[in-house]
C-alpha cells in the first residue's frame, strides 16, 4: 500500500472515529436531557404556587363573569355578570364592592366570609389536592378526568358553599381538566346528573359552573385595579342621586323592560316618602330590597323563564311587605333610615295609624299591621327598642325618662302581637307548654331569672299570699309573658280588653266596672315589652318601669285612663314581705 493510500486509510478510519465519538456526545446529551426532565417532574402544586397574574373567566353562576388576580399583590378585581352592576375590588384583607356612581360602594374589613372566590384558592384548592405530576399530565395529553368520589368532593364544597349548585338536587359525576403546556389548568368542566331535573336545566348548570382561566401580566391587572379604583372616585354624593338614577343601577330590577314596571315602582318610592313619612334612605333601602328579592326570584334557569306580569306579581309582594311592621323588607328599611331617634320611634306608630283616643289609650286602626311571623325575639323588636333608648340616652350616656305616651303605650300591642304569635303557632295544652314549644322551635332558652313582684299585685290593704305569677322572657329580655303557673295559663290584659270594632279597644272605665277581680288582676299583672333589659338598670327604670307608674307630674304618668284607675286600688307587694318562688323551669314542680 502506497504511503499516499495509507494516509487516505487514515483519514477514513479517522472520520469514523470522529463519526463514533460525535454519535456517543449525542447519546450522552439526551440521556442529561432526560435526566434533567425527570429532575424537573413539578407538582402540580408548585406550578399554581408560581402563577402569579391569573384571568378567570366563569359561567354566570359564580361572583361575576372575570376575576382578574394579582396572587402575590393580594389584589383581585371582579367584573359583574352581565346585567349586574357590581364590581368588587381586593386589597389585601378588604374588599370593596362598587355599585355604579349613584349607588355608592360598601367595604369589607375581611373579604373571607363573603366572597372567598376574591382568594385563587378558591378554584386552585381542588385541583391542588389531585397531586398530579407534570409528567402524568404531559402522559395524559394535558387532560385530566376526575371521577373518584373523594376528589370530586373537593370541587363540590367550595361550589354548594357560595351557592352555584345545589347538592342536594344536583351531583358532578366527572370532572374534565384541561392544561396548557406549561400544565397550568385552563378549563374545568363539569359534567352533572339529576334524578329531579330536566337534560336542558342540567345543560344549563353545566355552562354556569364552566371555568377558564388565562395567564396575563402584571401591567393587566394593575391596569384594571387602576380604573375601578378611577370609577369609585366617581361616586355621587348621596344628596344628589335621585331615584330613576338609582334605579337604572339594580341589576334585577333593570332586567324588567316593561315601562309600566318601572312607572308603578317610582310611584311606590314617591308613596313611601310622601304619605307613610320615610326618608330618602330608607326609601333606596326599599329598592334594594326589591332588587335583592327579583334577584332570588329570577335566579338561574327559571329565571329567564319569567313573565312580566309574574315582576309585576312581585313587586306587589314585596310592596305589601315594606307595609307590614316588622318584616324584613320594613325592618331593613327601618334599619337603613336616618331619621332622628325619637321621630323614627313615632313613625312606626303613625304608620299603624296610631292615635290617643279621648280616654288616654293608644288606638291603632286603619293603617299597616304587625307582620304575622314576626317572633317575639325579632330583629325588628330588638332594633325598635335600640331607637327608643337612643331617642332618650344623653350625651353623657345616661337616660332622660320617657316622655311620649304613644311610644310608652306602643308596648301593649307589641305585647298583642307577641302573645296571638305564640298561641297561634304553636301546639300545647296550655300557654305555657305553647311558649316553651316556640322556645324549642328556635333553639333557645327562655329566661326565668327576672323577679315578678310587679306582676303580682295585690288589693289595697290586702294580705300578700304568695306569688302565683311568673315572668319569663325571650333571651334577649325584651319580650315578656305572665304565667299563672297553677293553670299554665297566660296573665294578658288581652284576654280582658274589648273592641268595639276590629281594631279600636273599648277604653271607658265603665266598660269593665262588671269585670270581676281576677279580670282587673289581669290588666295590672299583664306582660309588659321592654325597652331595655332589666340589667341596663337605669335605662330599664327611665323607659320602663317610672312611665307606668304614678309620678308627681301628671304628664310623667303616661298610662292610659283604665289602668290609672286600677292602679289606684291594686298595689305591688313591698319588697321586705315578697319572695320570688319560681326563678328556673324545676320550680313550676315544687
């Protein structure tokens, strides 16, 4: 072999070698590129934890149609639904909920109770606790389907807690993921069976559980915080909102087209202001409440279903109930109106067409009537009597004695009230088991502690023989009932007192010169509504107690003309020779 050949061989076996050693660098490289993906084989977990900037976009059945998020920031921003003129803005702990510029804005110290869906974790939680690898998503071609029980149960809390399904008629039987290729989730539907419902409401609920989501950038987010933050700088001063303008911002009510609609619930705001007497507030809390009660009636799939002469059915109702003392619709508006104290107290009484009659006696006739559901332990009583002593605490927190004989005698027909709402809705032998009945009904205990001498009146110059009746309250201590405890028996002046017509008490002495005595007892034993518990002392005895009794100022001694009467001749017992027999339910045995 020529030295030319041989160098030529060379370079042939060199080439090869070269070829061979290139060959073995690649096979090398993609074991460390294997190697390096196994090493980075994330948790689904960490891969949330690190997105930072997220865009949610739901179906109408959660808090609003996009939820913007700044994870790190602590910042949320949620666009309504459409219809809905609701924004709600996160910062930190707070929330803010903007209304539109009429409507103002309410804040949230803790945004948790209310609106957790202002946290990712809401819809991050659930497909946290699937434990998945980037690996067994990529293996799956980045679709997951969820169809154990127990993981399903993950998705399912959250959702039946703010109200998007309903359990109970609903169940997801599989749920669908679907990632991007950085395996972050992008789309999460559910797919659901009923024994109950129709295919098209399931289909339905299936669309309004639908979630999506998008990975955006801090400049959008802090963008979108920016200009929600611009609109509420915007707000109106109240004083210069009017009521069309408030109106067109009730994200149900707007949902109404008809103009009759709307002609029919102005002139209920112009009814409310002119001719029962309530303030601009209360007025506006009047709509809200009736935004509030269209938005549980027209929700979800039924809903769009809804005629405008069923709206116009509603409205009635929820007009008839801001006329009906003491349910939720009055006791918001009561709750939200800024009318001085005293002024609010009386309102209430001229609204029930409240009058002193000839005699002293407070009449109510011809105007709105107590709501029938309205329980003795009520919200609304409790906010009644809070007005009254806010109408005549002083700067210094103390009490002046009430003055006005309508507010002190309003008492007796809340008593009324109270005593027919036991008795009427609850079974018993005897008003006593009734009471305990409605006790048992709310989960409550009444209150046995307070002493009864004041309902244990005697004849002048009588001997005192022991206590026969026993006060007991509500919780609260505001709501009272008399038991004769030998007969089980309410001691109600009610069950004395006569009316001439439906409404207006017979209130002439010489109405009841025939009662026997244990008639009259009933009268100057009857149960009494408090102003104040008997444990803010002086408020007790300002508001309560030295109204009802006889005072050296005629105009301190704001008893009707019956009862001044009577009281002339029946006395409490003195203190030295009165002991209290019955103060827990064992005592009614002994």
């Amino acid at each position: 072999m020529s030295f030319a050949n041989m160098g030529d061989c060379m370079k042939e076996k060199w080439k090869i070698a070269v070829a061979f050693l290139v060959l073995g660098v690649f096979i090398v490289a993609g074991n460390l590129r294997v190697s390096a993906t196994e090493s980075e084989d994330l948790f689904l977990k960490d891969i949330l934890d690190d997105s930072t900037y997220v865009k949610a976009i739901l179906g109408g059945g959660y808090l609003g149609k996009t939820i913007l998020y700044d994870v790190d920031g602590e910042k949320t921003v949620v666009y309504p639904n459409d219809g809905e003129h609701k924004t709600i803005v996160r910062n930190g702990e707070k929330a803010t909920v903007f209304y539109g510029k009429y409507r103002g804005k309410d804040e949230h110290k803790d945004y948790r109770d209310l609106f957790p869906e202002l946290d990712i974790s809401f819809f991050y939680d659930p497909v946290k606790e699937l434990g998945l690898k980037m690996s067994e998503i990529q293996e799956q071609n980045y679709q997951i389907e969820v169809t154990k029980q127990e993981q399903i149960e993950n998705f399912l809390v959250p959702l039946s807690f703010v109200g998007v399904i309903d359990n109970e008629m609903f169940t997801i039987s599989q749920i669908d993921i679907l990632f991007d290729e950085a395996c972050r989730p992008i789309e999460i539907r559910f797919h659901i069976t009923s024994d109950v419902a129709q295919q098209d409401r399931i289909t339905y609920l299936e669309q309004q559980l639908n979630q999506k989501f998008e990975y955006t950038t801090r400049e959008v987010v802090e963008n979108a915080f920016s200009d929600v933050e611009d609109e509420i700088a915007q707000i109106k001063p109240f004083e210069e909102v009017e009521v069309i303008d408030y109106i067109d911002e009730l994200s149900n009510v707007v949902k109404v087209t008809d103009e009759h609609f709307l002609l029919v619930l102005q002139a209920q705001t112009e009814e409310l202001t002119d001719r029962a007497g309530w303030d601009k507030r209360a007025v506006f809390a009047y709509l809200e409440a009736v935004d509030n009660k269209f938005g549980q009636f027209a929700k979800g799939y039924e809903g769009e279903q809804i005629t405008q002469e069923e709206y116009l059915e509603q409205l009635d109702r929820v007009y008839k109930s801001a006329h009906l003392v003491g349910s939720d619709v009055y006791t918001y508006m009561f709750e939200s109106s800024e009318l001085k104290a005293k002024k609010k107290a009386l309102l209430v009484i001229e609204q029930m067409g409240g009058y002193l009659d000839e005699n002293g006696m407070l009449q109510l006739k011809d105007g709105d009537e107590f709501y029938l559901s309205m329980e003795p332990h009520s919200v609304f009583l409790e906010d009644y009597a809070q007005c009254v002593r806010d109408a005549y605490q002083k700067k210094n927190k103390t009490y002046k004695r009430l003055d006005d004989t309508m507010i002190h005698q309003f008492r007796m027909y809340i008593d009324k009230h109270n005593i027919e709402y036991v008795r009427n809705n609850f079974d018993g032998k005897t008003d006593y088991e009734k009471l305990k009945n409605y006790a048992a009904e709310f989960e409550f205990s009444l209150y046995y502690g307070e002493p009864s001498r004041h309902h244990n009146k005697i004849q002048k110059d009588s001997a005192f023989d022991g206590q026969k009746y026993d006060k007991i309250l509500t919780p609260n201590r505001l709501s009272e009932f008399i038991i004769n405890v030998e007969t089980g028996e309410f001691v109600t002046e009610w069950d004395v007192l006569k009316t001439k017509d439906t409404q207006t008490v017979m209130s002439k002495d010489s109405s009841y010169k025939k009662e026997k005595e244990s008639s009259q007892k009933k009268v100057v034993d009857t149960e009494s509504f408090n102003y104040a518990p008997a444990d803010y002392v002086e408020a007790h005895q300002m508001l309560d107690v030295l109204p009802a009794s006889p005072a050296k100022e005629k105009k301190l001694y704001l008893e009707n003309d019956l009862k001044k009467l009577l009281k002339k001749t029946w006395k409490s017992p003195e203190k030295k020779i009165y002991r209290e027999k019955y103060r827990k339910p064992s005592d009614y045995l002994k």
